[in-house]
C-alpha cells in the first residue's frame, strides 16, 4: 500500500515546499486525518467503489471547503483515479516526509514499567543531543522487559533492559 501512497505524498510535499506552504498543508493535513479517524464513515465513503468519484469528489469539495489547493487536489486526484483507499496512507507518509524535513526523528521507546513525564523530558533531551534532532517519542510498556530501555530509531535498535543482559549472561555461562 505505501507504494501506491508514496507518489501522492512526495508530489503534495514538493508543492508544498515550492509554494512555501509547508506548514498550512501540514496542519490541513493533520486536520483531514484526525477527521478520518472521528468519522470512520465519512473515510468509508470514499473508499467505496459503488459511489462514483464525481460523488465523493463534491462530498470532499463540501467537507474541507477553503482547503489548500494543492491538498484538495491531490484528494480529487486520488478519487479520481480509483485510490480512495489510499488516501490516508499517501496523508500519513506526507506527515512523516514533513517531519524529516523539520529535523523530527520518531522513537518508540519500551519500557517494563509507564515512564514518568520527568524521565520522558529527560530521554527526549538525552535523544536530541545525541542525534541532533528533535524526538518524537512513543512510549510502550512491556513487563516482559524487567527492567532498563529499549530504544528504535529509523534503523537503530539500543537495547539496555535487563531481559537483554539476562540473555547475554545465559549466553556467557553456557
């Protein structure tokens, strides 16, 4: 899916970049899907194969009237072209090329137990100065971990849990 996603994303990133109205498209954007996700059936719509694409381009027309050209365009495009059901996925890829473009690096972050809003301020602090980019951090718990942190960035997987050092002694002793 995020091969057919991907073109949409990275033309309405260009234009946007060339217009200079990266960060209005991106709060559009943000906007858009946030209405996805509360009106499930308003995405489901357009999704619909039965539903011509005039239709649901008018229906978009109607709903994000005094949006960014170039992100109602891209939205009719896509209907127009049958990937209605891609729509969210070329939206999210467009969120993440912004971000990287902003200097933002997602992490998720595993831990045994929920961290604090203290030591998240702290990670995010100890992660920008060791990347040079803001993060944006998601945080799991797994208890399975027992202890320590478990860090994925981009390619970059830190692992200093307990479970980790458990399984490197068990290993040793072996």
């Amino acid at each position: 899916m995020a091969d057919i996603s991907k073109p949409y994303a990275e033309a309405l990133y260009e234009m946007a970049i060339e217009n200079g109205s990266l960060d209005a498209v991106y709060q559009e954007v943000f906007d858009v899907l946030g209405i996805f996700r509360r009106e499930p059936e308003f995405a489901g719509m357009l999704q619909n194969p039965r539903i011509p694409p005039e239709d649901k381009e008018a229906l978009i027309g109607k709903a994000f009237r005094g949006m960014n050209g170039n992100l109602s365009g891209l939205l009719a495009l896509m209907l127009k072209k049958g990937r209605g059901a891609y729509m969210e996925a070329a939206l999210q890829e467009f969120i993440r090329l912004t971000k990287e473009y902003k200097g933002f690096i997602h992490v998720r972050v595993y831990s045994a137990v929920a961290l604090t809003e203290g030591e998240m301020t702290s990670l995010k602090a100890q992660l920008a100065s060791k990347t040079g980019r803001q993060a944006e951090v998601e945080a799991y718990v797994d208890p399975s971990l027992i202890g320590g942190l478990l860090i994925k960035a981009g390619g970059m997987v830190l692992d200093g849990t307990i479970k980790k050092r458990l399984l490197t002694l068990k290993r040793q002793m072996a």
